[in-house]
C-alpha cells in the first residue's frame, strides 16, 4: 500500500512536469482515496476505463488522456459529470500525465512505441522535444515492410501515403494526434513520418515532398506509456497495476 501524494510527488518529479506547457492538468484531477494498493492504467479515461477500475477495486485510475481539456466548457454535465459520478462514488483517484508521458525517455509514449517496433532512436526535436528521429532495421526498409511491421504489433491496420517500394531508413514519429508536426519531420530529413492520425492535407504533402505518412491509430499508439509508467510504479511502491486495453479502433 502507498499514500496517493508520495505516488503523485514521485510522477511529478520523475516525469518533469514542470517543464511543459501542456493544455491538459497533469497529476491528480479527480481525487479519491489516500491510500493506494491497486492501480488502473488506461489510454484514456472513458467510463469504460472507469468501470474497470472499479471492476478491480481500484484506488487509483492513471491515464494519458484525462477529462480536462483547455477551450472545454468547464461546465460538468452529460458524460464529463457521469464519469466524475463514478469516480467519486467509488473514491477513485484519476490521475492523468499528457506530454509528460509522450516525451519521457524511459516511460514515454515515443520511446516505448520505438521499443515496440524495433527503431533506433538517435535524436529528439521540434516542439518541446516531442518529435523523434531515428533508423529503420532492414526488415521496415520500404513503406510495405514497415507497414505490415506496424499493423503486426499494433493489431491495427495503417493508413498509408507514399510509394510502398520506395526504400526508407530515416523515421520520425510522435504518437497520437501530431499529424501536424509533418513539416518538421521532412525538414529533418526522414524518409517517413509516423503517428496516430491523419487529416486531409497531409495526403498532399506526403505526395509532394516524397516523404512517406503513416497514421497507425491515436490510441494504438499510445498504449505503452502508461503501462510502463504503473510498472514503474508497481517495482517502487509495491502496488498491483492492471491495463484497460480499449477497443478503440481510431
């Protein structure tokens, strides 16, 4: 068992929070019970995620996406109030780290993804240092190779822009919604951009530049941080952690 303010110190501490300007909170946003023995990690904090940590007995539910997004309505109905009801009644605490978690060297949502995948990372860049760069193993060498890599490990099929024979080495990526950081990624010089999402313009882009755009999932993408985070925390606190793997196929 642990007290929640020595878990949230040790997050802060170790994840930095202070070093980004982030437009979520990051670290306690709903608060519930003092002491922790059980912790729910989850991508996001949907009530199903909820219901699972209620289903596990949970004291704590630690998420990459929390409920409190800035140019929200601050107002608490409909769904936001249903999952805070919840949360309250059940005197869980959700705890919720966005960039934070994305850029960690160790934990983070990036550096586990490339993990996953078998990248080399040999630089961080652009926005906060949320941007990655690194090299691909022969076997990801062209867009059809690491597409199928991808759709291998993430379960998830990829949407793909660019020539698929054309070769590759150098990958940029950046997990989740970070379509618009393209630019950067062809101005370091990468053969093909990874992240969660795509919108209209970068079809264009990707055709105009030669650099290759894949967009694998958000939440696919975003699975590994926060289950490396609680195991983290299981080795120093001694808690239990437990993983909510969503079905969310965006």
């Amino acid at each position: 068992m642990a007290n929640r303010q020595d878990i949230l110190n040790w997050c802060n501490t170790n994840l930095r929070t202070e070093q980004f300007k982030d437009y979520a909170p990051n670290g306690l946003q709903v608060e519930g019970a003092d002491d922790i023995h059980t912790i729910v990690t989850a991508v996001t904090a949907s009530y199903a995620a909820i219901e699972f940590a209620v289903q596990q007995g949970a004291q704590m539910l630690l998420v990459h996406h929390g409920m409190f997004w800035k140019n929200e309505l601050a107002t608490i109905t409909g769904w936001k109030r249903e999952r805070i009801a919840l949360l309250l009644k059940n005197n869980i605490n959700l705890v919720g780290y966005h960039l934070p978690l994305d850029a960690h060297p160790q934990w983070g949502n990036n550096v586990q993804l490339a993990q996953q995948c078998g990248w080399q990372l040999e630089s961080t860049f652009g926005e906060q240092n949320l941007m990655n760069l690194g090299t691909l193993p022969d076997n990801q060498n062209t867009l059809a190779k690491l597409a199928a890599h991808l759709e291998n490990v993430l379960q998830r099929k990829p949407v793909c822009v660019g020539n698929l024979s054309g070769s590759l080495k150098k990958v940029a990526w950046c997990t989740g919604g970070a379509q618009g950081f393209f630019q950067a990624a062809v101005d370091a010089g990468a053969d093909v951009y990874i992240t969660g999402e795509i919108s209209e313009a970068q079809y264009h882009l990707a055709n105009e530049t030669g650099v290759a755009f894949i967009s694998a999932g958000h939440h696919a993408t975003e699975r590994y941080g926060v289950q490396a985070l609680g195991a983290a925390l299981v080795r120093d606190f001694g808690v239990q952690a437990h993983f909510f793997d969503e079905a969310n196929p965006v």
